[in-house]
C-alpha cells in the first residue's frame, strides 16, 4: 500500500504520523495535529447565530471563523491563529476555559483540552504518573470477589483500551456473543468494529460506534504515549471504514451512566441502565454495571439468562 494512502487511512487526514510494525499498523499521535483538528472542528460546527454572532455576507467555511472565535475568547487573532496551528504548549488555564467557553465545548470536551495542553506541556496522564500497563490487576482475587458478589446485574471490568479482563457469572454469559471461545482476552472496540455479529448484539448500532470512538479519543488525550491505545486505533483504522471516519471527527464523551438496548441470542431484548465507577486501586481500570429496572421485562430476562448460565457455567478464566 501507498505510504501516503496508509497515512490517509489511519488519521482520516492529509497528514498524519505513522509507522508500521512486524504486526500492525501503529499510529504514531502527535500533538499539535491533534490540537488544530480538535479545535477547527470544534470551530466549525457553531453557527453565528449560535455564538450570537450577525450573519453578513457569504462564508467560505462552516462555523466561526478565526477572527470571531479569537473576538469571544477575548484572545488576538494571531494568538489564536497560533493555537489553532497546535501550538498550545504554555497556554493558560484562562486562556484555555476562555477557548473552552467560546467553542461551547461540553465538560467532556473541555477536559480533553485541558489534557491535550497538559500533553503538550509535557505532563503525563492529567498531572499523575502514566499510567501503568495493568493486565493482570483485574485477577486479583479480591476484585474478582467483588464482581462474583454481583448476582443480579452484569458487572464486569474493563481497561481503557477497551479490554473486558473479568467478569461475574452473568456477565460472561451475557457478553457470551463478545467473549466467543477463541481464548483471545475479549475487546469491545474489536467486536463492535470487526465482528458482525455486533450489528445484532446492538439494536443502536451506530450510536454504540459512536460512544466507543468517543471514548477511545478522550483516553488519546489523556495519555498520548499509550503505545497499547495507538495499536488498536490503527488496527481497527486499517480494516474499518466506519471507525476511520469516527476517529476523524474528533468527538470525544466518557460513559458515567445511562441506559442501552441490547438483542441477546438466548433471551432477546433487553434495555439496561448502565453505572461506570473507577477502580482507585488500578487507574484505568473501571467496572461497569448493567441492570434492568425492577419488574420489567428486561429484569426478567436477566434472571432467565441467570438460570441458563447457571446451567451451563463452567470454571473459566479470561487471560
């Protein structure tokens, strides 16, 4: 393949940084084009009416331009010109809640702003240590107690490159169409991208894409250096169309709670509220929650697919 089509096909832009190992495709990111994209998307999705701007004339670009982004912030155009060439090493935190502010960035998006200049300052992970590798913290037994204790919703942790490292009982039975029998430590990034049985597993297949690339992008800026993360963002940019497209938008959200609509092959339908909570002990690791409102329909559905994994559970472990 074309080195400059690879590049293309990685970043979803003209220019990106990349390199190819033995084994995959790595994307290399770099910092400041991570800045200019995110901030000229960010630029042009508001309208002028949006911003309470007057509409004059004909605009050769979608959203603000420069010149009205800068006048919000209360910033000189050359030295928003500069932020937006990615050169946002040394800015402000006024500086940077007054971007913030004039972008009409959401908490979500504001914080991975705050992450990319803390990137480009040179201080890792949010101002902590990096954070470590942490394939076998989830087989500690005490955390693998704590999902076993779970009994009526599906509990599961998961690392921020998308790996599923434990789960309780109902959870391996039902994330069965995730897990497979392929040995291979399960990844929800892989599954919805890859797998086309992803297409039945979600009914909200494309908002489910979405959240996940969202998600992928806000753990980018945290820790840029993540070599794990670049890996995956490359094996699923070379062989998913969809995924190249999200990852170039540069939307990012992080899970906290809500609810979603699952199609599982033994039980059906199911819609479940979901709780994310950080485990402290292991940063970047997190455990997930599912359950069913109490008497719907979607609780007894959990409890038939309890009743059939129980039936059926064998002693495994997920490496």
């Amino acid at each position: 393949m074309e080195k400059s089509l690879l590049m293309g096909l990685l970043t979803g832009h003209p220019s990106p940084f990349c390199r190819r190992s033995r084994r995959t495709t790595v994307v290399v990111v770099d910092n400041r084009q991570e800045v200019r994209e995110f901030l000229t998307t960010r630029r042009a999705r508001i309208t002028p009416d949006q911003a309470g701007l007057p509409t004059t004339g004909s605009r050769r670009v979608p959203g603000l331009r420069r010149s009205e982004v800068a006048t919000i912030a209360g910033l000189s155009v050359e030295y928003y010109a500069r932020l937006e060439r990615g050169q946002i090493a040394g800015a402000s935190t006024g500086v940077l809640e007054a971007l913030a502010r004039a972008l009409q960035l959401d908490e979500t998006e504001r914080a991975h702003l705050f992450d990319l200049a803390r990137a480009a300052d040179g201080i890792p992970t949010s101002g902590r240590p990096r954070r470590r590798t942490t394939g076998k913290a989830a087989s500690r037994l005490s955390l693998q107690w704590a999902l076993d204790a779970i009994k009526d919703g599906v509990a599961f942790v998961r690392d921020s490159h998308q790996n599923v490292l434990a789960t309780n009982a109902l959870a391996r039975a039902f994330y069965s169409p995730v897990i497979g029998d392929s040995g291979r430590t399960p990844n929800l990034a892989r599954f919805q991208f890859l797998d086309p049985a992803s297409r039945d597993f979600y009914p909200d297949w494309d908002l489910f894409a979405q959240m996940c690339v969202g998600i992928m992008r806000a753990e980018a800026g945290r820790d840029p250096h993540d070599r794990g993360l670049q890996d995956l963002v490359g094996e699923l940019s070379t062989q998913s169309e969809i995924f190249r497209d999200l990852w170039a938008d540069h939307n990012v959200r992080t899970h906290g709670s809500g609810t979603k609509r699952f199609n599982h092959p033994v039980i059906g339908e199911l819609t479940l509220a979901y709780e994310e909570l950080a485990v402290t002990a292991e940063p970047g690791l997190v455990l997930l929650v599912y359950t069913a409102e109490p008497s719907s329909p979607s609780a007894e559905r959990l409890q038939l697919l309890a009743s059939w994994a129980a039936s059926v559970e064998t002693p495994t472990k997920i490496s």
